[in-house]
C-alpha cells in the first residue's frame, strides 16, 4: 500500500487600507480572499503515483475555507487520474501545474504567471478532464527531437454572466535536446470558452459546434453576429518558448510567452506583448539564495490600437458584398486581453483573473449584461512590469526556507478606458519555520504595496502548516 499524505494548512493574515496586499493572494489558486483580515483553513489528502506498476494511478481531495467579510466553504480539489508509460488521464478538480517554484515547493513560484501567461494559477480550478502525452523521444532522431501534448475540456461553475461556460484546451509542444546541456522548447496551447447560457446566442453545445470550437470555426445561426462574422467562442492562445541549459553548478532557463485572442497575434502583430523570463536555479540547494528569477512583462502593443476600420469608397467597391466583414478593413488590433463581447465574464474564475495576476479586474462587472466603453471586467490590461525574486534559505539552514518578491508596473488601463500612466509596487516575503512543532512547519509572510492603481496597503500572515504520511 503506497503511503497517504495528508496536510492540513491553517492561516489568519490582517491588512491596511481596507484589502489585501497583492503578493497575499495573487497566485494562490483563489485561495485567499481581498478582504482586510482573514482566516483561511485547507484540508487535504493525496495518494501519489506508485512508481514501481505499470498503471500507475493517483488521486487527491481536499476542502478549504475562509472566515472574512467573503467568508465561504469550496473544494480545493477533487481528482483521480491513470498513467500509463507516457499517457496520464486526470479527472475532477485539480490545479494547474507552475514552474519556477521555490526550492520549498509549498512557498510557490516565483514567477509573476507561475510560468504560464494565460493559466498562471491565480484563480480556483475547473472542474474537467485532461488527456496528457509526456515528452517522448520522435523514432529515428536518436532522443533529440522529443514531442508532447495535451487535449482537455472543462466547465465553468462559478457566477457569471455566461452560465456554465465550457472551456477547451489544447497543447502540442516539441523539445531539441542538443547533447546533455541544452534544450530548447516551444508550445502552442489554446483554451476556448463556448457553449453557456447569457441569454443572448452563444451557440448550442453539441457536436457540431464542438468540432468548431476545436478547428476555431466560425459560428452558425446560433450563435451571435460576431461569431458568424470570425469564430464561434472565445480563444485565448499563448505562444511558448524556452530554452535550458545546465552549467557546471548551476542551470539557466529562458522563456517568453506571447499571447495571443485573434489572427494578429497568432502571426506576432502584437510584438513585443508578452513575459519574459531569465531563471538561474543553484545546484547547490542548500544556501542563502538556490533560485533568482528576473521577468519583464509588456501587453501595451495588442495588434494596435483599433481592430478595424471604415473602407473607403475605392476599397468598398473591390470588397465581395457577401464578405461578412464588406465595408471594413480588418486591422487587427484592440485585442483587449482577458475580456470578450459575448463571453462578458472574460478570461475569470470565481471573482480572479485566470492567467497573469497583473491584470486588475472590477468584479461588479463579472455578471454584466452590458459591453461599452469602459465596462468590462478586466480594466487594466496594458501595462509594463518588471519583476524579481529569489529563494533559499535563510542562514543556509534547510529549516527556515524562504521567498522574496518584488514587483513594479506601470500601467495604462485598455484602449477602450484608457487613463494616464500611473504606477504601482508590489512586494512579500514569505517563509517557513520547520521543527518547531512535531509534523508542523510554522509559515508567515509579509507584504506592502504602493502605488495609485491599487493603493497603499500592508499586511502579515501566520500559520501552521502539517503534514504526515499514513500507510
């Protein structure tokens, strides 16, 4: 019988100026909610892959909660899954995997997206199922060009304007690994939200519209003009590359992710929107600083500044009158990230942001029937940040890990609602304190913001962290 973990984390923080510090709950899978004080329980368990079978399976529960002025009761996770050589199934509710992660993996990542732009570990999981394929070595290439995949579908179950919302997710990705040092990496992945209930055409949820959703075709009668006139639902890419190579006593990584919602930015017209990411990981694990990451975000460029325009008279009369886009030139620009005019909820999940935490959101907008000007969920989205951080242990003792972070945007808000620059940092110190108490690590952390886009706030937290293994 392979062991049973079971953790229990137990945690209270307080804040100033009426909310949370960003750092306290950014990345946090919705964890913890926005208000001045607050105490948060979680309670779990997990059954690991048995390493020695060769189907291998896994699975985890685990239930949390808060007291505060959002006080509520919610499953963390739920899942089960099957592995088989290269191929793993999971189902039910589970988080999304982050790189970058401190040495002490319970302290998180420290990167601004948790490695991902568009699924950064910011906003509670989906309830769905993901069919993954590991990298395996192509035939013939003598284990130098590898490929790997994934292909899942999930549900929305939070409230929003579109009701029970579905959402694909499609990744295909290949990795060159020249020699025993270097590896380069690139993805294309995909999420698409379709299907739902708002009122207004949104196209029905059969096959039909499956198959379209997947080859990002354009919607029928029923679904809304604009998805008629372009795709039906709302796509959400990102373009990923990396590249790791390992010195003598260290590793470096590199990567940028470029997002992507339309044509324009599939073909780099957004350029250069996206994050950008230099990690150095120690192979020393055990010292002052194992990990530093420095990341530049810029989302300022969106394909441009209008999607489209007019024609004029001279380009009306070349244009075929059955184009859906006749008497328009298709420009490709306002791509407004995380939000959508049919899916009015935008790229959220219960109240928080699913990809890059630094994209601020009002939530008094997540069940809007209305799209103007100025009135969509997400309102902060061209922006350019710069970010640090780093890892270890404080006095290289394995006791007491720790994390820093600190983080600086300038920010614009969106083409649509623009304002005049302003700025805003963010920073926290998180850690742990181990052998204090038998199966307990103490875990607190400290955070203050300033700035004029999210005010000045400080705050702490304290907790109790357990954990043990049962056969």
């Amino acid at each position: 019988m392979k062991d049973i973990i079971i953790y229990t984390w137990l945690t209270a923080a307080a804040a100033s100026g009426g909310s949370s510090p960003f750092w306290m709950g950014a990345n946090q899978y919705g964890l913890f909610p926005e208000g001045q004080f607050s105490t948060v329980a979680l309670v779990g368990a997990k059954l690991p892959y048995n390493e020695e079978n060769t189907i291998q399976w896994h699975a985890g529960a685990a239930v949390a909660g808060n007291l505060s002025s959002q006080s509520d009761i919610f499953a963390d996770e739920c899942y089960a899954g099957l592995r088989w050589k290269k191929i793993s199934l999971d189902a039910g509710l589970w988080r999304q995997h982050q790189r970058y992660l401190a040495d002490r993996p319970s302290l998180g990542s420290l990167s601004l997206t948790g490695g991902n732009f568009i699924m950064s570990g910011n906003a509670r999981p989906m309830p769905g199922y993901s069919l993954d394929i590991a990298p395996f070595a192509v035939p013939g290439t003598r284990k130098i060009v590898w490929l790997f995949g994934r292909y899942g579908d999930y549900r929305t179950i939070d409230a929003r304007f579109a009701k029970n919302a579905l959402v694909h997710n499609t990744l295909i990705g290949g990795r060159i690994d020249i020699g025993e040092r270097l590896k380069l990496t690139g993805s294309l992945e995909l999420w698409s939200q379709w299907g739902g209930d708002s009122g207004y055409k949104l196209g029905d949820v059969n096959l039909k519209n499956y198959l379209k959703i997947i080859t990002f075709s354009s919607g029928g009668d029923d679904s809304s003009a604009g998805a008629q006139e372009s795709r039906l639902g709302n796509h959400i890419g990102l373009k990923s590359f990396q590249l790791s190579y390992r010195f003598d006593t260290w590793t470096l990584n590199l990567q940028q992710d470029s997002p992507f919602e339309d044509k324009s930015g599939l073909y780099f017209q957004n350029f250069p929107d996206g994050n950008w990411t230099v990690h150095v990981q120690r192979h020393n694990r055990r010292d002052w600083i194992t990990d530093a990451l420095v990341e530049f975000q810029y989302t300022r460029s969106q394909s441009g500044e209008a999607h489209d325009r007019p024609a004029t008279p001279e380009e009306k009369a070349a244009q075929d009158p059955s184009d859906p886009y006749y008497g328009k030139i298709i420009l490709g620009g306002d791509d407004n990230y995380f939000n959508h005019e049919d899916y009015r909820s935008g790229w959220t999940h219960y109240g928080r942001v699913n990809g890059t935490p630094l994209f601020l959101f009002d939530p008094s907008l997540i069940m809007t029937g209305s799209y103007v000007v100025g009135n969509c969920p997400v309102w902060n989205n061209r922006l350019v940040a710069l970010h640090a951080a780093c890892s270890g242990y404080l006095l290289k003792d394995e006791r007491y890990p720790y994390k820093l972070m600190l983080t600086g945007t300038r920010n614009w808000g969106t083409y649509d609602h623009p304002f005049e620059p302003v700025n805003q940092i963010y920073t926290g110190f998180t850690g742990e304190v181990d052998g204090v108490l038998r199966f307990a690590r103490i875990t607190y952390g400290l955070f203050a913001d300033f700035g004029d886009v999210s005010g000045n706030h400080i705050g702490a937290q304290v907790g109790l962290r357990f954990s043990f293994f049962k056969k």
